[in-house]
C-alpha cells in the first residue's frame, strides 16, 4: 500500500518538485499551500507522515503543528526549515516535530530523513524499538548500549550520538545534522566536535571489540552498519 504523504508548502515550485520526487518513489503525495487548508487536510484525512514548512500563509507550520498534535493526530513530523531560523527548529522539536531539513535539501537526504521517519514509527514497537547493529544493541529505558550483552561506558553525548546514527542505521548523516541533532545551534562553526566523538564512540566500539560498524564517508559524513552482515 502506498504510504501518504501530507506536504505543507506554500512554495509552489519546491511543492511541485518535491510532489514529483515523491510520487515516484511510490508515495502518494497530497498538497497544501497554507496552514489553514493543511490543518483541515489533518482533522478529516489520514496521513502517514506530515511534511510540514515552517513559513506559511494563514497558519504558520509551529501552529499547524502545535494544534494537530493538541488534536490527538500523532503522525510523524519533518519541517522544512530556513538555514536561518535555529529558533524555528528548537520551537519545532519541542512543539512535537520529530525531525527537521534545512532548506535547500538535496532530495536524497529529504528520501533517507522520510523513510526513516516512517521506518520508526512503523517499527513493531515503535518508539520503543530496539535499536541495534551487529553484536551492539541501545536499551533505551536504561539508556545503554550493550555489546554482546556486557554494558559500555558512554558518556550521556555519546550515548545520544549512538542512538542518533542507530535511528538512521545505512543513512549518511552529514557532519551538519549530527552537529545540528546532537549539539544544538551554539556549537555552529565548532567544525570539529562531531568527529571528535565520532572517535570516542570508534575507540569505545570499533577498536575494543575489532568490529567495524562507524564508518565516515569522505567529505560527506558518517554511518553507522554492519559490512560483515549489512
Ligand atoms: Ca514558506
């Protein structure tokens, strides 16, 4: 069955090409130029995941998600956001979004960012799902990463590293979002935190077992998988 889509923007050429993307992916994609007309999309109509912008006509994309979350609808979330509204994101994540892309995106990245979002939600046992990759595996109620069972010691931004690049398990996150997810705003130009924990996790991981599940893509990024047994 094709999965819906519900997409918010009120920039009809980027709503166009994300349309078309989208529909030939096999998703069903549904419109909607302004927050009014989507909010109402969202009260009569089922959707698996709301692409939602953040400046929009008549209702801005905070109150469409603000009231359809009020509502009860509890579908995925991703905003399209300017590069410039960092209060627009952190207002999102807590008003209930589940993730966000920057505008420009590239049209993989907005691909990996749905599929993983609705890969979550429709897991088994959604938010709780177990995250894991080759022998590792989070328990996310205790917040801990057990390798072959035996418990590590992460450090809290460690952990929240892991869980972020195990939540997206086979996708490149660039250096960009693991800075934007993990760090937050203030760390912006900080160029090199994220592969300083990246290092943290490999030696805590990688090098103390002899696996090789963190991998960094060159000039791109990292992901987390398992090469012996993808
Ligand atoms: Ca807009």
């Amino acid at each position: 069955m094709k999965e819906r889509i519900l997409l918010i923007e009120d920039e009809e050429k980027l709503a166009r090409f994300v349309e078309l993307e989208l529909s030939y992916e096999g998703y069903s994609v549904v419109k909607a130029g302004d927050g009014r007309e989507g909010l109402a999309l969202l009260e009569t109509e089922t959707f698996d995941l709301l692409l939602l912008d953040v400046m929009l006509p008549e209702l801005n994309g905070m109150e469409v998600l603000r009231r359809m979350r009020r509502g009860g609808v509890s579908i995925p979330v991703l905003m399209l956001t300017a590069r410039d509204s960092v209060v627009d994101k952190v207002t999102g994540l807590d008003s209930g979004a589940n993730d966000y892309i920057t505008k420009p995106f590239a049209i993989e990245e907005l691909l990996a960012r749905i599929r993983s979002a609705l890969r979550t939600s429709q897991g088994a046992a959604g938010f709780g799902e177990e995250l894991s990759v080759g022998r590792l595996r989070l328990d996310n109620a205790s917040r801990t990463a057990l390798f072959d069972g035996t418990p590590l010691d992460l450090t809290k931004r460690e952990f929240d590293l892991l869980q972020y690049l195990l939540e997206n398990k086979g996708v490149v996150l660039t250096h960009d979002t693991l800075l934007q997810h993990i760090w937050g705003y203030e760390y912006e130009g900080e160029s090199n935190v994220v592969g300083v924990y990246i290092r943290f996790l490999r030696s805590k991981i990688d090098n103390a077992y002899n696996v090789k599940y963190i991998h960094t893509i060159r000039g791109v990024g990292y992901v987390i998988r398992n090469e012996e047994n993808p």
